[in-house]
C-alpha cells in the first residue's frame, strides 16, 4: 500500500511539475511577445492627398522629398495625376527590366497573351524550365533559370540581386506552393511586385500597356461617377 501511495505521489508530483512549467513557459513567451511588440516603433498611414500636397516641383517635374519618400516604402508602385487626368509623378511603375514568369499546368496555355504583351513592351522573360517550354512554343523568347527550391543560382538569386522587377506566380499543389510562398517572402523582402493570378497578370500588363502608349494622358474615372448599387 506504501508503494502504491509513493507511486501516485510522484506521478501527481510529474504533472503537476510539467503543468507549472508549461504555464511558466507560457507565461515567459507572452511577456517576450509584449516585449517586441512595444519595442515597434508606431507607423503612421499617409493619406494619398498628404502625399500629393508634399510633391515639390522641379526642373524636371515632380518629386518627393526626403521625408515624404520614406513614406512610400511598402508601396509596390503609385502615381500622381492631374485634375485632366495626366500622370505628373509615379513610384516604381516599372518600365523595363526582367519579369520572372512561372505558372502552373493549368494556367499554361493562357499565361501566352501576357507574356507577349510583356515582350512587346520591352521586357526581358525568366522562366522555370516548364513556363519556359510553353513561352518558346509560343514564339515568346525566354531564359530558364532555376526554381527557388534549386540549387544556387536560382531566381532567388536574382531576386535579392535586385535583377528581377516583376514576378507572375501562380502556385498550384503541394511542391509549387511551397516555393510561392519563398517566392512571395522576396519579393516583399525586396519590394519586387508580385502577382499570383492570371487576372491580376492580366490587368497589370493592360496598365503597363496604356502606360506606354499614352503615358500622360490616362483616363480617369471618379468612383462616384460609376453605378452605384444598394446592398440589402
């Protein structure tokens, strides 16, 4: 019967043990969390009006100055127009470079139309061996570069390198999930635009595409001149 009692003890003891180190643990992890989280330096959000009123005008248009350009960072891209709609002022709206196309089976036979407008528009195309195939078929020229998940050098490479200016990425199942989502930390980490969809691919290229053939002259449509519809 002593056994028995000493047994349980020392079993009771155990877990009572491991609960009060788990909820020390516990403990000590949320003051660490609190503890960074205050260290944050507060961020502030700009309206876009603020950042139209601090543009100085200039010999050679507009531009930002030295504090109002730190707050455009995290901005992929953005520009200013006039009230006749003309673009007086953009921010990494990029115009030439390397675009990074790698999409999956199923987007394959439609990724064509953007990659040729990409082409038309002066851009050089990288490609994974698979989109490559598919583009050169396509009369779309490209280079083959390794995938991120490949032995150096790959496209990460690239991307940190500051070679890369636009990355199409459509990921679909495990494997290409799994290096979009590297992909996707990049780009941010370097402030690369990425696109995950055919349909924002598609809208972006038609905005690069107005761009360059009216580059002062893009219609602008209010959004309360649009139809406008109740919810119920």
């Amino acid at each position: 019967m002593k056994t028995f009692a000493r047994l349980i003890r020392r079993y009771v003891l155990a877990a009572v043990g491991v609960v009060l180190l788990l909820l020390f643990s516990g403990v000590a992890l949320l003051g660490w969390l609190g503890w960074q989280e205050g260290r944050r330096l507060p961020q502030r959000e700009y309206a876009s009006s603020e950042i139209a009123d601090a543009m100085l005008e200039t010999a050679d248009g507009l531009a930002l100055g030295a504090a109002p350009q730190e707050w455009m960072d995290g901005y992929a891209w953005a520009m200013v127009l006039d009230d006749a709609g003309a673009v007086r002022w953009s921010y990494e709206l990029p115009k030439e470079g390397t675009v990074f196309i790698s999409v999956c089976d199923r987007d394959k036979r439609h990724i064509l139309p953007i990659a040729r407008t990409i082409q038309r528009l002066g851009f050089r195309i990288v490609s994974t061996e698979g989109t490559a195939r598919t583009l050169r078929g396509g009369n779309v020229r490209c280079e083959v570069v390794r995938k991120i998940s490949e032995p150096h050098p790959n496209v990460g490479d690239m991307i940190s390198n500051g070679e890369i200016a636009l990355i199409v990425n459509t990921p679909y199942g495990s494997e290409t999930r799994g290096d979009g989502y590297f992909m996707r930390t990049e780009a941010v980490k370097h402030g690369v635009t990425c696109v995950t969809a055919l349909s924002g691919a598609s809208a972006f290229t038609a905005a690069l595409e107005a761009l360059d053939e009216n580059p002062y002259g893009l219609p602008v449509i209010a959004l309360q001149d649009l139809p406008q519809y109740e919810v119920k």
